[in-house]
C-alpha cells in the first residue's frame, strides 16, 4: 500500500482540547451556543454520525456524514480582523442530532484549512464550521446512498461559483437562506443547499453531446509542444469496491474487488518499471474506501491523472465488451445509467439530485482532456486483449453521472473492463494473461498521455 488511505485527516487523533477561555470564544463567534448542550435527538431523527476530511495546502475536502437524507444550508462569513476571526464557511442541518464524539474542534492548521469543529446551534439545528487560513472558493453539494454533505474547498481559485439548481428541478431544495444569526456586521454569503432527487418517473436524461472530431485522433489533438514538468507524471488507479463492497460477481463466484484489484497491480508494476511515473492506488488491500473518499485521495496527492477500474454486468447474460466512461450529467441509453447508478449504489431517480452540480463541476479543458483519455484507453485495452482474445468487443467512449468522478480536479476515467456476468467473459478474467492485457492498454494510453503533456492538472 502507498499509504494514501492512511493520508485522511484522522479526526479523532487530531481533535485537540481548547482552553475554556479560547473554546468560549469561538463558539459565540459563529453562534454555537455556551449552554449545556441539549438531549440527545429522538430515536429516528438523523444524526451527523462523523466528519471526514482530506486536506492539503490548495485543496480540502470534508464530508459531513448523516446517513439519513436531511435539510441543509451552506454559507460563508468574511474574515473579521478586528476580532481575529478567519474566513469560514458554516453548514446548518436542520432537524438533526450529532454523535457526542465529533463535538471536539480538530486543529489543522496547514495553510488552507485551520479547523473543523461541530456543534448545537439551536435545539434543531446542528452546525458544522470550517475555519479557513485564507479566503479560498468552495462548493458544498450532497450525495445519497449513504447521505452526506460533500465541501469540496479550492485554494487556488479553480472552482467556480455553483451556480442555482435550475427552476424546474422538483422538489425544491432546502431551507431558503436567510440573515445569518453568526454576524449582524458581516452577513453571510449564500451557497445553494442540496437538490433534492426528481420525482420517480423522470425521463432518463438526454444523451450527451457527441465527441468533437478533434478528439478521434489524440495525436491531432495535440495544440503545442508539451510543456516542461516539475515532477514525474503522478497516476492515481482507483480499484473500484472493496471490503464489505464486492461490486459485481459472476455466474461461478467470480467477485469485481478481486478482478480491479488484480489489474490495478499489474498498472501499477508496469508504469511504474520506467521511473517516469509516481503511481498510487487508492487500495492495495481488500478494503472498502467511500467513493468521494477515492476522488478526495486523487486530489489531495495532486494526481495528473485517475484511472478507476471497474467490471460490467448486466441482467443480459449475453452482453460483452469493452467501455470507458468520462464523467457526465447523463447519459446515451438507459443501460448506462443504470451502471453508474449500480456503482455509485443509488436508484437510479437518485443520479437526478446531482446533475447541475456535474455541470458545473466538469467542463472545459479537464473533460476534453478526459474524452481523449478514454478513447485511448478502450482502444488500446481492446487491442491488446484482441491479441489474447480474438474478437473482443468495444463498447467505445461513454459518459455517465459516476459519483467517484465527481470533483476530480484532473484528467479522470472509468473503465468498465467487459462483463462478468456473461459466463465467457468471466472464465477470461480468471486468466492471468487476459488481466495483462487490460493493464497493457491502460498502461499503454497512459504512457502516451504522460509523455505529451495532454493533461488537464496544471498545478504542477
């Protein structure tokens, strides 16, 4: 193991115990309030169970963990000097209680993110603080299956405001944002809460645009010689599922975990053979990583490039081939949607609450950058296995709302390596020889796109 897993901020080891004087004074900063806190919430209400956070010097993600779907509202206060008070953002939860283990501050204090600390705001109201070193953009969206409220803050400036949830989205979403009780002097700036899921039923959402011609061929694509880098190109594969997670299994007992885990060793032996590559993996184990907790991974070890690796299945125990998927608000036929709904393990009338965030999210260079990645990587998987085993199928470049894509800030693909529910195509994924050859292909695309500077991550 890299040891990536283990670079999440421990919250319980961190928590550091604030002098009374010091503590007291927070707490009336932001209006979480001095009295003894109130009962624990009634049995059935939801409960802010633990935060999560994954943080650098240009880049922090927490992820405020309710298990049960709950009304929200985020919104940020200004540094006040005067009072030596830092930028923060604030997350109420309305209708909720909180775990008596996660009311501790934890202390940070690297240059972008100072503290996280949770408490009572009000009898129905749990509030969740992040102190900033520096004023720095965010955005604040949530994810069902389990619930929780994803902060995604950027250092740099790289993420754009998120824009409002389109009026016809049904019901609307939480509480409307009023004057905020933590500063009179300094009113609060409203963030959009989460959208809330459409009504069952919904049309499955339109088909994504096609792919321009320029991204047929990725050496056409190329505008400029490739620019000096700084350090070795840095490759994050992502072996999706894990632990209590056996993704897709096959006719004979064959499990995904297993089979991505496998593969993902292989890429990692290949590339990294070279020396030209930094390469980590989000597991080296049989272990279960939340999916935001894998993109939070990528990011905060500043990879160039994301490779998650899954296998398919499908009701049809005919089905076969080869995909590749980008990240997209939709998709082109049902079938996929249902496969990044299988994988993000949500109905799939949940994958609706996400799509304006998506659009705002991933647009521009990074996912260009990301098409072309893709098709090379299914070309070049489908050849190589084609040596192995004539007559492999391509399914092509696809593109779907998968939640483990969401807030890459970087060249980032799915690889959905044939279908281990057609009883064919998993006795070949038992074969040492045929699990080569897909790590061969992505190997192969990556190298390609290591070498040329066609990445999206310009942090360099």
């Amino acid at each position: 193991m890299e040891g990536e897993a283990g670079e999440r901020v421990d919250l319980t080891l961190l928590r550091r115990h604030l002098g009374a004087a010091i503590l007291a004074g927070f707490l009336c900063a932001v209006g979480l309030p001095l009295a003894a806190p109130p009962a624990a919430a009634a049995p059935g209400v939801p409960r802010v169970s633990d935060i999560r956070a994954w943080t650098n010097e240009i880049y922090t993600r927490v992820a405020i963990d309710t298990g049960d779907e709950v009304s929200w509202q985020a919104n940020t206060l200004r540094a006040d000097p005067l009072l030596g008070l830092p930028p923060r953002i604030f997350i109420d939860i309305r209708r909720a209680g909180i775990r008596d283990g996660i009311l501790k501050p934890v202390e940070v204090r690297n240059g972008l993110l100072r503290q996280v600390r949770a408490g009572r705001f009000d009898r129905d109201t749990v509030r969740v603080v992040i102190d900033l070193e520096r004023e720095s953009t965010y955005r604040v969206f949530a994810l069902p299956g389990p619930f929780r409220i994803i902060v995604d803050i950027d250092g740099e400036g790289e993420i754009p405001a998120l824009q409002t949830p389109p009026a016809a989205v049904d019901p609307p979403g939480p509480v409307a944002a009023g004057p905020s009780p933590e500063d009179p002097a300094h009113p609060a700036i409203p963030s959009p809460g989460s959208p809330q899921a459409s009504p069952e039923g919904s049309a499955v959402p339109p088909a994504p645009p096609p792919i321009p011609p320029s991204l047929e061929s990725p050496r056409a694509a190329v505008p400029h010689p490739a620019p000096a880098r700084k350090h070795r190109v840095r490759v994050m594969i992502d072996p999706g599922h894990g632990g209590k997670d056996p993704g897709a299994i096959g006719p004979t007992g064959l499990k995904e975990k297993d089979v991505v885990l496998a593969i993902g060793r292989k890429i990692r032996e290949k590339l990294s053979a070279s020396g030209e590559f930094d390469v980590r993996m989000t597991r080296d184990e049989d272990v279960f990583i939340p999916l935001e907790e894998r993109t939070a991974m990528a990011n905060k070890g500043r990879a160039d490039i994301f490779v998650s690796l899954h296998i398919n299945a499908s009701t049809n125990r005919k089905a076969e081939g080869f995909s590749t998927y980008v990240l997209s608000r939709g998709a082109s036929n049902r079938e996929d949607l249902e496969l990044a709904a299988r994988e993000n393990g949500v109905p799939v009338r949940k994958l609706q609450g996400v799509k304006f965030i998506i659009d705002d999210m991933f647009t521009g260079a990074r996912k260009n950058e990301s098409l072309r990645l893709a098709k090379t990587v299914n070309d070049a998987v489908v050849r190589h296995v084609s040596t192995r085993y004539p007559g492999a199928q391509s399914l092509g470049l696809k593109q779907a709302p998968f939640y483990v894509l969401v807030g890459a800030r970087m060249t980032a693909v799915l690889v959905e390596a044939s279908f281990i529910s057609n009883a064919h195509e998993e006795s070949r994924l038992r074969d040492p020889s045929c699990l080569d050859g897909i790590a061969d292909g992505v190997v192969e695309a990556v190298r390609y796109y290591g070498r040329n500077g066609i990445l999206a991550h310009s942090d360099l």
